[in-house]
C-alpha cells in the first residue's frame, strides 16, 4: 500500500495510473448521472409549494457542494505542497483550480435561476450568495496568480498562501443560513434527525451529488496529467512518450 | 407523466431547461478543456524534439 502512494507520487507512474483510471472513473460517472437524471427529473413528485421549478436543486445544490469541496481539496493538496514539496499535491491543488471555478459559477447562475421565479429577484445580497460570490473570486485570483507568476514551483507555493488563507470563507458559507437571517433556505440534508426531504426528491440529489464527486474526479485527474507532462517536459519519459504517443 | 408535461415542467420550462442547458455546457467544458490541452502540449513538444534533431 505505502509502496503505491510512493510510486503514484513519482510524476510518471502519476501520468500512467491516472490515464488508466481516468475512462473508469468517466463511465461511472456518466451512468450515475444518468440514473439520477431519470430519477430527478421523472421519477421525483412536483413539490407542493415549489411546483417543478425546485428540480433545478439536482444541480445547483450538487455544484454548490462541489464548490466547498474542491475549495477545501484545494487548500489541503496546496498545504501538503507547500509543507513536503510534494510535486504532485502542487499540481492536484492547481488543477483543481478551474474545475472549482466552474462549479461555484454554476451553483451562482443556477441559484439565480432558479431565485427569479421563487424570491422575484435574480440577485440579492443575501449572506449566503455574497460569501458564494466570494468563493468565485478566491478560485479566480488563485488562478491568476497562478498564471501571473513564470516560475511554476513558485507560482504553486504563492498559490497554496492564497487558498489557505481563503479556506476562512467555507465555514461563513455553510453556515451563513444560520448566522444570518437569509432569504435563502436553510439546510435539508445535513441537519440533525430525519431530512426534512421526500426519499424520491432526496435520493436523486444524493446521486447526483456522488456523480458530481466523479466527475470532479476524472476531469481533475485529467487536468493534472497535462500539467503533469508541461512541468517534466524535459525529462526523458516525456521525450520517449512524444515521439511513441 | 407525458412528454408534454415533462417538457413543460409546470410552467417553469424556461427556468429549469436554462439552468440544465447551462449545466450541461459547463460539464462538456471542464472535458474539453484539457484533452485540448494535452493535444496542443504534445504538439509543442513534438516540434521541438524534431528541431533538435535536425541540428545536432
């Protein structure tokens, strides 16, 4: 077991692993949502008080999670960089980056969506969707440090400064619904007892949610075989690997 | 359930089919990306090993 984190953390054995797992991960992936799809979206009743428009919440409340998630990954990947110089973690940590982006976008837009006919109003400065809105921002100044900065060990450790310190921001929007008194809804799921959720309503969104996590999953492995091959372009597995791809 | 039913969605069709149809880009996005990427990288350095082999 030690013997196979030790070689998934040298770049090239990364680069293979990965690239074999990667058409695994997207099939289940892909039937995951598909089945939550059907569920969600034919099998779940219309709400009583939201009708159908509350099907919208099979990805907005999935994306959400994921942009916590992968906001924490982000950190930690980037704070195991920055304390063991571990190669890898530096890439998982900016790799991560976009893909985090990308799912706070979709949980803002779809929430505003989704707000317009439920609140009347595609925007407001709500405690929850500000300390969302902020999220945003933290992934994209992550990303442009990032990108800002020509030398990429350095990039990465400045980087990982910038994520952790904004890693403040995930307790503020978890529990923003109960500090402040928000517009938005407060926590189905999580909270202590039974869900206050139908089992055909709660099922889909669970599997969507894992769906979600696979996906982030195989598009982050993906990301970092790429970034993978451009940091050791130089090293001669890379070389053999161009010219026999 | 009928299909004119599951395409309606109860009057918010327009609310909810944006927000899946937005979904949906943004996952084929997040794919794309990289595998353009990865094709673009290796292109890169496949001209560059050809250069060096041409002058030795």
């Amino acid at each position: 077991m030690l013997r196979f984190f030790h070689q998934l953390a040298s770049p090239k054995h990364f680069y293979r692993i990965a690239g074999r797992w990667i058409p695994w991960l997207a099939a289940a992936c892909t039937l995951l949502m598909l089945y939550g799809l059907y569920q969600g979206m034919v099998v779940a009743p219309t709400d009583y008080q939201q009708g159908d428009s509350y099907r919208i919440m099979f990805i907005h409340v999935p994306s959400a999670w994921m942009s916590l998630f992968i906001y924490v990954v982000m950190a930690a990947a980037g704070a195991v960089g920055l304390i063991w110089h571990m190669k890898l973690a530096e890439v998982i940590a900016i790799s991560s980056a976009p893909i985090g982006a990308s799912f706070t976008f979709l949980a803002l837009i779809t929430g505003s969506i989704w707000g317009k006919p439920m609140w009347g109003a595609w925007w407001v400065w709500d405690a929850r969707l500000t300390a969302e809105l902020i999220l945003l921002f933290l992934y994209l100044g992550v990303m442009a440090l990032y990108s800002a900065v020509e030398d990429k060990r350095t990039a990465a450790r400045a980087t990982a400064i910038l994520a952790i310190v904004g890693v403040v921001n995930i307790p503020i929007i978890h529990y923003s619904v109960e500090w402040w008194n928000t517009l938005h809804q407060g926590p189905t799921v999580t909270k202590f007892g039974a869900p206050s959720i139908d089992l055909r309503m709660l099922i889909p969104l669970l599997v969507m949610a894992v769906a979600f996590k696979l996906f982030y999953l195989t598009v982050v492995l993906m990301r970092a075989r790429v970034e993978v091959l451009a940091r050791e372009r130089n090293a001669q597995w890379v070389r053999e690997l161009v010219d026999a791809p | 359930m009928n299909l004119h039913e599951f395409f309606n969605m109860g009057g918010y069709a327009v609310y909810v089919w944006s927000s899946y149809a937005i979904a949906l880009v943004v996952l084929v996005a997040n794919v794309l990306a990289p595998v353009r990427q990865r094709r673009k990288l290796l292109g890169q350095l496949a001209r560059r090993q050809r250069r060096e082999r041409r002058k030795p």
